[in-house]
C-alpha cells in the first residue's frame, strides 16, 4: 500500500514538472508583457508562438500590436530629441517673428540686412538639424514648415515696398503658427 502510495505521488509529480506547451507559454508571457507596457518583450514572445505556429492569427494580430506601440514610442522619442534641438531655434525665430508683429506698418528697411543676416543664421542652424531626422518623415514634414515660415520671413527681408512686405511678413507668421499647432499636437 505503501509502494503504490509513493508510485502515484511521483507520478502526479512528474505530470506536474513537464513543461508547457511552449506556444501556450509564449503567448501568456507575451500578453502579459504587452499588458505591463514591454512591448519589445512582448514581441520576443509573439514571434517564438509564431515559429511555433506560423499560421496562427492571434500571434500575428498580437506582434503586429505590440510592434505598434514600439514603432509610436520610438516616434515619441525622437519627437522629444527634436523638441530639445529645435527648442533654441524655434525661440530665436519666434523672437524675429514677434518683432515683426508689434510693427504692424514701420517700415524697417535700415534694419533689414541685420535681420537678413540673422533669419540666414537660423536657416543655417536648421539645415543641421535636419539631417539628423532626415529618416523619420513626421518630423521631416513638420520641420519643413517651418523652413518654410523662415524661407518666406527670408523674401520679406529681401522685398522692397511696404505692401509686398507686409504679405510676406503675414504669411511667415501665419506659418509659423500653423508650425506650432502641428508640433503641439504631436508632442501631446
């Protein structure tokens, strides 16, 4: 009695020690890591279900969700890289624009080549920082209306008659803000 006591103890504990089915495993540690926000983990274990089970739509839909959040967290990333190199120029130009704004109908044809020289400065700058987001598009295209804002303050600077100016002038601030909204709406 005693022996068949002890045989069915081991036997249940063997039955106990055996290892999961490794699909089954990997999709429970996966959806739990995709749950806790790892969502590079999350994808590790996806991929080891589908190699497992190649066809399974299930890990397919759960890489494809946990390769989402890892793509938009790397966009906010760079996002607030940009914001930290672009912050000290974007306050330059503001500054320009702003100055430009308070004098409605001056004409500040004296002061033009200094400011000309300066917007060129910030235009330079720009270039810089553009080649280090030149692969992630929604930065680019964010950043290219800005270029645009200063390229159009650019022709303003260079015009000559107050009226033609005071388009320009307009339409720069005019993309300056739109610029604004944009970079707000995608670091929020």
């Amino acid at each position: 009695m005693r022996f068949a006591l002890i045989i069915v103890i081991l036997l249940v504990m063997s039955a106990c020690s055996q290892p999961a089915n490794p699909y089954e495993e990997n999709m429970r540690m996966g959806k739990d890591a995709l749950i806790s926000g790892n969502y590079e983990e999350a994808y590790r274990y996806f991929e080891i279900s589908l190699i497992e089970r190649p066809q399974d739509s299930d890990a397919k839909i759960l890489i494809e969700q946990a390769k989402s959040h890892i793509d938009e967290n790397e966009m906010l990333k760079h996002i607030k890289e940009y914001w930290v190199d672009i912050d000290p120029l974007l306050q330059k130009y503001k500054g320009m624009a702003e100055k430009y704004r308070k004098y409605d109908k001056l004409d500040l044809t004296h002061q033009n080549k200094t400011n000309l020289a300066y917007i060129n400065g910030i235009s330079n700058d720009l270039k810089s920082v553009e080649e280090k987001y030149d692969e992630i598009s929604g930065i680019i295209k964010l950043h290219e209306k800005l270029k645009s804002s200063i390229s159009t303050l650019i022709n303003y600077l260079e015009k000559d008659g107050v009226l033609v100016r005071e388009v320009l002038k307009d339409a720069a601030i005019q993309e300056l803000d739109d610029y604004n909204t944009e970079l707000m709406k995608m670091i929020r």
